[in-house]
C-alpha cells in the first residue's frame, strides 16, 4: 500500500487539538514512506513525549519506532494510540509503551502532556471521556507536513481523503 496515499488524520487532529487546549509545543514528524530509514529520520527530534498511532497492520513499524525512541531518546515518553492500542492493550502494555490511549485522543493526549509535564502518575492505560460535542474539535493540522505529497488519483484527478462522522 501507498504510505503517501492518505493523510494521517488522525494524528493531524490530536496535534491540532493539542496546539489548540494547551500551551505544549507540537510537532508532527511524517515517517510516511521513510520505513527504511526510521532511524535517520528521527535523528534530531528533541521532544518530552512521543505519540504513535497504528492500526494493526501499522503495529510492527511503530514497535520499531518504540525502539529506535528508547534507544536515541532515552528519558522521553512514548503513548500509542490508535485502533490497534484500542483493539490490544494489553499487549502494548506488555510490549513497552509508557502509555496506551484507549478510543479517541484529543483530550486523554492533553490530559497526558499535561500530567507529564505536572509530575503527576498517569495510568499506562488511559482514555477519556467523549467528546460530546464534535464542533469543539478543530480542524486536522494538515499545515504541520507537506500535504502536497499526499493523495491518489480518482478519475486522473487528485483526491484526498476526510472523517465525515465519528
């Protein structure tokens, strides 16, 4: 499958909601289509906490970034989330993680940062309420990677995909 097929929208959403209910810097480091080189990639990325998310299919990659964080960025925090971490938390507990976000991420991602930052214990499986209303979600931070480099083509036209509903 295409990496550079879709945008990660899930992540482009917990980075804007982050930006927009905290005063944490965010970053979003794109390791689409960079498989073979994760270890250069994240070379140079000075950051406090790390957040993953997978799909299932996507799990073995992000067991690898685990350990290319763990070895580069020793005293960092990694938290996964996504499908995958909802579907197996247990076996991310098991296989290293700092932290598991269960169902959505926007306000557990705060939640965390924020407990990280405070010094307080935060639970390594973690999940927060829904979010009610879904107009307070800001749109996905698509300006934080080249979204140029994203997308397929449907009928010779370019296209790229959204969540219409959740």
């Amino acid at each position: 499958m295409d990496q550079k097929a879709f945008l990660p929208l899930g992540l482009l959403y917990l980075a804007a909601y982050l930006k927009k209910n905290s005063g944490h810097q965010v970053e979003v480091c794109d390791l689409a289509g960079k498989e073979d080189e994760l270890e250069n990639a994240l070379t140079g990325i000075d950051a406090d906490l790390f957040g993953l998310t997978a799909t299932t299919p996507q799990y073995p990659p992000a067991r690898e970034i685990l350990a290319i964080l763990r070895s580069q960025k020793p005293g960092s925090k990694v938290v996964l989330g996504g499908v995958h971490a909802t579907s197996a938390p247990e076996t991310c507990k098991a296989e290293g993680w700092d932290h598991v976000v269960l169902h959505e991420g926007e306000q557990a991602l705060v939640a965390l940062a924020n407990g990280l930052e405070e010094k307080r214990e935060i639970p390594l499986l973690f999940q927060s309420s829904y979010i009610s209303d879904i107009d307070t979600i800001p749109y996905p931070a698509i300006e934080m990677l080249d979204y140029s480099s994203y997308g397929y083509s449907i009928d010779g036209h370019k296209a790229l995909t959204l969540i219409t509903s959740r």
